[in-house]
C-alpha cells in the first residue's frame, strides 16, 4: 500500500478496504507490515476527523 495523505471517498474507501485485509493478517505491531497498519489508521482518523465530523450533543 502507497501510504499517503487520503484526498478523496475513493482513496478512503480503499484504504479502509486494505486496513481490513491487514486485520485478518494480525501482523505483529512492531513489524514493518504492524507499523505500516498503524501508519495507515492514523491516516484514516484524520481523514474521518475532517469529513465525518460528530456533533457534540452534549451542552
């Protein structure tokens, strides 16, 4: 996976789609295929925080 900055619901979607792959690999964390996942999580996250915002319904 070329792990970049996701720009567009398509990159986000495949990135979701290999994220999910990976899981069912369980690579070790501290392996470059672990590190490589949690590169490509926190890509998600950021990406999400932008376009999915939550509410905070809490006042």
């Amino acid at each position: 996976m070329n792990l970049e900055p996701i720009k567009t619901d398509k990159d986000y979607e495949a990135m979701l789609k290999w994220v999910n792959i990976q899981f069912d690999l369980s690579p070790n964390i501290d392996s470059p295929a672990g590190k490589e996942l949690q590169t490509a999580l926190l890509l998600i996250k950021d990406y999400e925080d932008v376009h999915y915002k939550i509410p905070n319904l809490i006042s």
